[in-house]
C-alpha cells in the first residue's frame, strides 16, 4: 500500500525507562506514526470519513504514552500499534517510532530510537 499518513514527533513528557530515576524524573519522547492504508476513496469524495484522522492518532499516542509507564519504548511502541490497529479498520499496517533523546547512557549522542511495523492480521 502506498498511501500513507503521516503524524511526525508528537513531544510527550513521561516517565518510561528501567532505571528509577526515568520513573521519578521523566523526560521528553518523540513519537512518529506512519500509517498505510487505502486513502483514493477520501481524495476522490473530500471526505474525512473516508480516512482516518491524525488528530485522533496523535490523541491515541499521548494518551497510551503519558497514562500509562513502561520499561522499555519498544513496550511503548507494541502498545500505540495494536491500539491504533483495533480503532481504525482502515490501517493496514502502521510503523511506530519512538524517539528518547534522553537516554541515560555515557555517551554524548543526539538520541536514541526504535522503529516497529506492524501489520494488520499479521
């Protein structure tokens, strides 16, 4: 599939990570969403009911990354993905990244990420 929507670095604070600290401290997470799915039917008719809107994806993401804490963002990413995959239908796979520029290792590095794809039946 070749149409895509695109939701780019939704800046969330939150208290992911193993280590104490990220629980008590928190810190900033970028999320990227990259959603596949059918969008002709929407382009032809101008119809937002014909798609799905990246208001209600990006509320999606905030909304499983600031309620709730996981130890690791790759928990973080499963979590938006199925979410986002059981409320729209129209998503035929979707690829989460997320972004943690923060991360507490002895390193200088500008961040770092994980990507997942996740597909629908799959």
């Amino acid at each position: 599939m070749a149409d895509r929507i695109l939701v780019h670095r939704i800046a969330v604070f939150a208290r992911h990570g193993v280590l104490p600290e990220e629980e008590r401290l928190g810190q900033r997470f970028y999320i990227s969403l990259d959603c596949r799915l059918d969008l002709s039917e929407a382009g032809r008719r101008d119809d937002v009911t014909a798609t799905v809107s990246y208001a209600d994806l990006a509320a999606i993401a905030v909304e499983i990354a600031t309620n709730r804490r996981f130890a690791l963002i790759e928990a973080l990413a499963e979590a938006i993905a199925a979410a986002c995959l059981a409320q729209f239908p129209r998503i035929a796979r979707i690829g989460v990244r997320i972004d943690k520029p923060s991360a507490p290792i002895p390193v200088v590095l500008d961040y770092a990420a994980i990507e997942i794809e996740r597909e629908r039946g799959a």
